[in-house]
C-alpha cells in the first residue's frame, strides 16, 4: 500500500492530540510532515495513532489473544479441507519467498525486483497462464527517480579540481552550462560569476520558522542572473549548519546560470581572501535519474468476451530509500513487506490457480502483478495507459493489497471500490452473518492502492485489505506474523465473489464515487485534488478534482498542473504539502495552473 510519507524534505516536530481509542489527555509527538491529505494516501498521523494505540492495548490483550490465536488455529487445521490446505501451503512458500532478505524489499527497479518478478513469472508459468506482457510475462516502464548530477560535471578552483562528493554540488535547479573565468570574490561585475556567502542570511534568519534556504538561494540566483552574472557559487563561514545538500526530488524550474554550493573546507581554502581573484572553471551537468519497473501478467483465455482483471502490487520499499518507511532512525533494514504486499501477490497467485480449473468459464482472466505501487500507483498507471489488452472489454478489477493480517479478535476485512457499480450489491453482502469475516465497505472508487488507476478507466473495482497494524511500512512487516488462516478465507471470499458474477454472466455498469480523503484536515487545509505522482514535470498534475472543493471551485479539472498557490511557487507534490501547511481554514489565494500551454489564475478559498 502506497503512504506518501517522505522525509527526506525537512520535517518538524508536530505535537497533538491522537483521538484513537487514547486515553483523554495522553500526547504523542510524531514527525511528519505537514501533509496534505487530499487523497495523500494513508497518512503518518493516522497511522502511528494506530500504532500507538495498538501498543497501549497489546499487553492487555496478549495472553488472551495467544490463546485465541492458538485454539483457532488448532480448529481450523482441523476442519480444513484438502484444497484449502493446499492454499495454505502454497501461499507459505509465496510469502516465505518475496518476504526473504534475499528480495531486499522487493524495491522498484532493483535486483530485488528482478528476483520476485521472476518467481511471480514462473509461477503465472506453471499455472499455465499465458503471457500477457510486452516481453514474455513482463512488461517494463520507466520510473523517474528525480534529478541526478552527471558525470561530467565538473569544478576547479586555480587549477585544483574540487570533489563532487564531499566539496561542491550543483543545486538541482542550476542551468547546465560552462563557465571559465577569474573572477574577484567580493566584486560583483557583469559577465563574471558571482560569489555569495550565506553567513549573514544565516544568521539573521536563524530564529525565523518561515525563512525558506532553498527559495532564497533560487531567488537571490535569477536576481544575480538578471544583473549580469554569468554563475552564482554560494558558501557559508557561519557556525550555522545549513544542511544544504543536492536534492535530486527537486523539480523546480532550472535558471539560466550555473548554482553551486562549495562546502565549508574549500570555501575556507579558496575563499578567505574575499579581495583575491580566483580562477575558476566550471561544467553543470544535472540529468534525470531513471529506473525501471516491471509489471508481472498472466492471462487465462476462456474466449470470453469480457476480462476480469485481478491485481496485486509485489513491489515494496526496499531499504527505505525513496522515504517512503515508518522507521525514522536512518537505519537501513530491509524492508521485507510481508503482508504489504507479498500477502496480495501470494493470493493473486493462488487465485490464478483457482480459476484456472474453475468452472466459471463467462469471463477470461487477467493476472497484474505491479511494481512500483509504494512510489505512487507507477505500474499500474503504466498499465492502464498501456494496456495489453482491450481495457473496453474488461469487466471488473480486484485489487488485493495487505490482505495477511486478518485480526482474530476484530475480524475485519475491508471492501473499498463498492460504490463503483451497483451491481457489488448482489455479490457484497457485509450483513451475511456466514463469513468469517466482518465486512467492512468503504464506497469510493480511489484510495492508496492500484484499483485507483482501472477506477480511472471508467472500471468497477474492488479493494480487499485486512487492515492497518504496527508493522505498516517498517523493517518488521515479516512473514511470521502473517495470518494464513485468514488470508485463506480471503481467496476464498474472492473466489466466491467471482464465481457468483460469473453466474450472472453480465457485464457490470460503472458508477463514479467520491474521491477518499484521506489524512488530516485538522492541521491542514486541503484543495480536493487527486495528484499524480508519477507526473515528472514542474508542479502538481491533478489526477482527479472533487466536486465542491477548493480546487473544482476554482474551475480545476483532472489534467491540469497547479505551479503556484499565492506567492508559493508548487513545483512537485512534495513542495505542494509544504506550501498547504502555510494557509488555514478560510484563508483566500490564487492558484495558478496550466492547463496544456493556458496558464490560468484563479482565486481559491480553503
Ligand atoms: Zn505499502
């Protein structure tokens, strides 16, 4: 399940009260940052409540639920039948597989990857699914991982080239270009590069929460710019830790001069007598980083003319390394997603192989394994907008993500997408007092997950998920804390779902839902959008706009791309959370947006 909780953006401390189930008056303090929570998945508030909450009651519970645990399990290894034990099996050697340190956290575009697509791939093979990829099973597309600086970038100071690691970085925003000349450090002349000690700024805004470094170097550069400097290297002789680091997220618009920073060692080497000349010679080179994901898709032919599709994202977070983990330390642990989302692929697998020899013969099937779902839904995108068959003839998506972690006390499984057809209604009953399972509906169509983009198509779906737990997102999420037992009266539960539509034999009438908000509103506002995080450009491309929110109230649509919010430039999702995190309830601003090559500003109200 995709979070959009990153912390590689400077976050600070948030204190508040935690509603959930808490006793009256007890804090915590989280980090996070100051979310969005239009549609921004799952959020960290909500979740560490959760998890807060859990711990608070754990204890108490422990004995009681050892002992549940250990009768249920005894009785359903009992009563279970031969094909269920089969599942049960099966879905160990699955989970036990892509949940290994072997997998790495399964992390989009990296051997990890490689490793679980393939299993997936042979498994879809033994099955005796067809191919339904672009190469064989799988179907690559590329992932943008932001900004990179290249190799051949390049800076020397009287002669001594300056080491990109340790010495100097070109900001993410810096014109690729090349410069050579002597400048005087403390003379500021036309067509000559300039020299910008932070010092002072530092020092004069080291008590101030609003001063922005970044937004400050951007602006104090195309100033420089427009006066005639032909590149701006900045430096910092204060005792104030900058914390200025090339930011490869970063995807404001790049200006039209080289900008360096030089760190603190050869700033005091080169730059101490600001009355000397320096000869300086300089190449920026910043290109975009890329990595490629792959899709895992088998196919079940039944000469139908509809398709079911079923889903499941195996991708995970590896080591954390896109920021998307829960564990704030900075250690760096494997990530091993077992229930998020080796759970679901183990069950897209074992229904694969269910409705392989089920007699419900009025649809065909189509298996989606996807990959990079945590950095935001990328391969299911990707597979939508290239899809490999017609998506007019597909019937219907499930979509299984964290579906390990049936709760034997609580018992919950939730059910999202229910409100995209009214025809759920006749296979969804959350009344029916005969599963094992308490139904949880939940009716929009979006949510944090890849139902979100066949949704997108105009295609009813389902979201089956066994719900949140303490391990969400952190190095402990292990397959021995999976419930197989549970897990299995999910299959079985999805079985069911599609083997009584089969009976039906119709194709189902899409209905559109409100979009989930999901987050707080309480220490932010929000616009009602939906954002597109795989959109690489500079701003926020809204995916979808709510109906009666600020956004849809200042004439947005799905597709436009909102670069600036009052005297706030937007230039990627993240910069667009930070920037909501300065207005509240009530407070009035432009938005300005494109829309194709229009540039349109309105007036918003929050
Ligand atoms: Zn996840």
């Amino acid at each position: 399940m995709f979070s959009f909780i990153r912390h590689h953006f400077g976050c600070k401390a948030q204190t508040f009260n935690c509603t959930y189930n808490l006793k009256p008056g007890r804090r915590i303090e989280i980090l996070s940052n100051n979310h969005e929570a239009d549609s921004v998945q799952l959020n960290a508030v909500q979740y560490l409540c959760h998890a807060t909450n859990y711990l608070a009651n754990m204890r108490a519970r422990l004995t009681h639920t050892i002992f549940f645990l250990l009768a249920g399990f005894f009785l359903h290894a009992q009563k279970l039948k031969k094909p269920d034990k089969e599942i049960i099996a099966n879905l160990q050697k699955h989970i036990s597989y892509l949940a290994d340190d072997k997998l790495e956290g399964r992390r989009a575009g990296t051997n990890g990857e490689t490793l679980a697509m393939n299993y997936i791939g042979d498994e879809f093979g033994k099955i005796g699914l067809s191919p339904k990829g672009t190469e064989g099973f799988f179907q690559s597309f590329e992932i943008n991982d932001g900004k990179k600086i290249n190799d051949d970038t390049y800076f020397s100071i009287k002669g001594n080239e300056l080491n990109k690691e340790t010495d100097y970085f070109p900001f993410a925003f810096s014109a690729n270009s090349s410069v050579e000349a002597e400048p005087a450090l403390s003379l500021q002349e036309g067509d000559m590069p300039w020299f910008f000690n932070l010092k002072e700024t530092l020092e004069e805004n080291k008590d101030n929460p609003h001063f922005d470094l970044i937004e400050f170097i951007k602006t104090k550069a195309s100033g420089s710019q427009k006066k005639g400097a032909t590149a701006l290297i900045v430096y910092n002789t204060s005792a104030i830790d900058d914390k200025l680091q090339f930011e490869g997220k970063d995807r404001s618009e790049q200006l039209k001069i080289p900008v360096l920073y030089v760190a603190k060692d050869p700033a005091k080497k080169y730059f101490k007598d600001v009355a000397a000349t320096v000869a300086i010679k300089i190449k920026t080179s910043i290109g975009e980083k890329k990595r490629t994901g792959h899709n895992v898709a088998g196919y079940i032919d039944n000469n139908a003319e509809n398709t079911v599709v079923v889903g499941a994202h195996f991708d995970h977070l590896g080591y954390g390394e896109d920021g998307n983990s829960m564990l704030r330390t900075g250690e760096k642990l494997i990530h091993n997603g077992a229930d998020d989302n080796a759970s679901g692929t183990s069950a897209l697998i074992e229904l694969a192989r269910l409705l392989k020899t089920s007699k419900a013969k009025n649809n065909n099937y189509l298996f989606i394994a996807f990959s990079g779902e945590e950095l935001g839904l990328f391969g299911s995108k990707y597979y939508t907008d290239n899809p490999t068959i017609d998506l007019s003839s597909v019937n219907y998506m499930l979509n299984m993500d964290m579906v390990g972690r049936l709760n034997d006390s609580t018992k919950v499984l939730s059910v999202g997408g229910y409100g995209t057809s009214a025809q759920w209604a006749s296979v969804v009953n959350a009344q029916d007092k005969k599963l094992p399972f308490v139904i949880k509906i939940d009716s929009s169509g979006t949510g944090p997950s890849d139902h979100t983009s066949f949704y997108r198509k105009d295609i009813p779906v389902l979201f089956f998920f066994t719900g949140q737990h303490r391990d969400y997102h952190r190095p402990s999420d292990d397959a021995d804390k999976i419930n197989y037992t549970g897990e299995l009266s999910v299959i079985n539960y999805i079985n069911t779902i599609i083997t009584n539509l089969n009976k039906e034999n119709q194709k189902l009438a899409f209905l559109k839902t409100r979009e989930t908000q999901m987050g707080t509103r309480s220490f932010s506002v929000t616009m009602g959008i939906m954002p597109d995080y795989t959109y690489d450009g500079n701003g926020v491309r809204a995916d979808g706009v709510t109906e009666g929110r600020p956004a849809s109230k200042a004439g947005l649509k799905a597709g436009d791309v909102i670069t600036r919010l009052g005297d706030y430039p937007v230039s990627s999702v993240e910069t667009y959370m930070q920037v909501l995190g300065k207005f509240k309830k009530g407070d009035k601003t432009k938005v300005t947006y494109k829309r194709g090559a229009e540039i349109i500003e309105a007036a918003v109200e929050f």
